[in-house]
C-alpha cells in the first residue's frame, strides 16, 4: 500500500466514529420527530368526534398559517373540515366559520348543516362556488334560499328559478327586480330582463314593485307589470 492509501485508510478509519455517532444522532432525532408528530388522520378523526366545545372552539379560531408554508396551511385547512362537521362546535364558531371560510370542503360541510342560521351564513358568504350558492337556493328553508338569491355568485338560471318562485318574498322579489336596472347595471340585458319579467308575474309581488315594473326599459316586463296591475 502506497503512503497516500495509507494516509487515506487512516483518516477514514478515525472519521468512522465520528460519522457513526452522526448517524445515530439523525436517526435519534428523526424518531424523536416522528413521535411528536400527530398523523393528520388521527387529529382529523379527533376533532371530527369530539364533544369537547373548547377544543373545538379554540380550534375554528386558531390563525391559519401563511400559504407561503403550504403543508402547514393544507393541514391547518383540512382540520377545520372537521371542525366544521362536528354538531359540538358552538353554533358561534359554526357561523363564524360559514361567514369566513372561503374553502369550498369547509363551506360544504357548513352547507350541510342542521341549523338554518350556519346554512343561512354559508349561502351569503360571497366565497362560494356557484354550484354551492345554487344549491342553497333550493335549501328547504326560505332565508337560506333567498340569502343564496341575493349572492352575487348564484347564477342567472337560479335567479330566474327564484323570481319564478311563489314562496319568494316580496323583499326578495323587489330585489330581483332592480336587477339589470338599479343594479348589476352590466349583467346581459336579455337575463335581467328575463328575472324581471318573471317577477312582474310572481303573485308575491308587491303592489310598489309591480308599478316601477309598468315602466319598465324593457316591453315584455312592462306588459307583464300592467296585466297584474290591470
């Protein structure tokens, strides 16, 4: 063996404890890590069966944290699922979360559930999906559905299903019938008027509406104002 092979043999040799030792080091940490860290499985079922309201209220308000630490901020948003699912969260935190939340697993969870309120809550919170908000505006009460109605994300097919829709309010129905005219001036002119045309013919329409329908920019809506009104 030459010098260098032996010079070279040798500082391996005197490194090997030490590498040793840096290796178990790591691996000490890494189980040490590993047994402070909850599976999200396991604090997902958790918070999803718990009866413990604290817990659960704590949780609905903990601060996300920042998207730029996207594994953190999926876990942190996948935990509120289950917070939202769970019927012992305070209805407070529930309707917190359905006014707040902009995530769709959270917001259909709260779409689902059994208070009129959180429902009511989810189907105003401007976040939504449309296909969410659409869903709400058939919701088995009617201010979840007319809150959906008045939700800039529902669509005109649901807007036009509501002015259709004798169990409307009047309120609500005045409101669809500004629609194009008084406001969302820049909708398409053929679907407002359409909304409008279909409240003019609501029996729920009031009296006031009926009148500032019969001057109507639009002729259908105005012909369908004046044969209630006539």
């Amino acid at each position: 063996m030459s010098e260098t092979e032996q010079d070279e043999t040798n500082q391996e040799q005197g490194n090997a404890p030490e590498n040793a030792g840096a290796a178990e080091s790591n691996e000490a940490n890494a189980q040490n890590a590993g047994s402070a860290f909850e599976p999200l499985t396991d604090t997902y079922e958790e918070l999803r069966h718990t009866d413990d309201s604290a817990e659960l209220s704590a949780a609905a308000r903990e601060p996300l944290p920042p998207k730029s630490d996207q594994a953190a901020f999926s876990r942190a948003t996948a935990l509120l699922e289950a917070v939202a699912g769970n019927q012992h969260t305070p209805l407070q935190d529930r309707i917190f979360l359905a006014q707040t939340m902009p995530f769709p697993n959270i917001l259909v969870k709260l779409s689902e559930d059994g208070n009129d309120e959180v429902r009511k809550a989810v189907a105003a919170n401007t976040a939504d999906k449309n296909w969410l908000v659409g869903r709400l505006t058939k919701d088995k009460v009617r201010g979840v559905r007319e809150a959906a109605l008045r939700n800039p994300q529902t669509s005109w097919k649901m807007r036009l299903e509501g002015a259709e829709d004798p169990r409307t309010s009047p309120e609500t129905l005045d409101f669809l019938g500004k629609m194009g005219v008084e406001s969302d001036e820049k909708a398409p002119t053929v679907l407002t008027a359409m909304v409008r045309r279909a409240v003019a013919l609501n029996p729920n329409t009031a009296q006031p509406t009926l009148a500032r329908l019969a001057s109507d920019p639009a002729t259908d809506v105005q012909h369908a104002a004046v044969s209630r009104l006539g």
